[in-house]
C-alpha cells in the first residue's frame, strides 16, 4: 500500500517572505488563516489544504520534504518552479 500523506501549504514568491511567516506560525498563528491571507496558491482559499497524496502526485522537491516530516509539524521554506512553499504536514 502507498504512502499517504495530507498536508497544507503556503506558497508564495520569495523566501523572505516565506521565513516571516514560518516565525509567525512558530509564533502560534494560525497557518489556515495565513495561507488565506498570503498564499498565492489556488489552495490558499481553503486555508492552504492539499488533502491526501501519494508519492508522485507533487513536485519532487515539495514532496520529499512531505513524506520526511512528522505529522503535526511546519517546514522551513521549500523551493519548487512554483516559488517558496512552508508545508504543513496533518497526517
């Protein structure tokens, strides 16, 4: 059976940004309501939430860094083509 993993991500275009609101996360904001407010990712909407995936269903550089986390925890910013990601792993 595949590997699943349900994550949320914020995605937007610097790492800069990306490390300010990986601090404010750190900090006990709550991700949902950052991912709506500065995700530039059609996800953002729903609070960043990706769902469930398997292996090859991501960008290798985004999905590397999801299945390596423990559940319930925050990545540093994860470069893809798409920009700088902080990904949220759920389960």
């Amino acid at each position: 059976m595949n590997e699943v993993v349900t994550a949320s991500h914020i995605l937007v275009e610097n790492e800069e940004l990306a490390n300010q609101l990986l601090e404010q996360v750190t900090s006990g904001e709550r991700f949902a309501q950052l991912a709506q407010q500065h995700s530039k990712c059609p996800s953002g909407k729903y609070g960043g939430n990706l769902g469930q995936f398997t292996r090859g269903k991501m960008v290798k550089e985004f999905e590397d860094v999801a299945f390596g986390m423990e559940p319930g925890t925050v990545s540093g910013p994860v470069r893809t083509k798409f920009g700088y990601h902080l990904v949220y792993r759920q389960s």
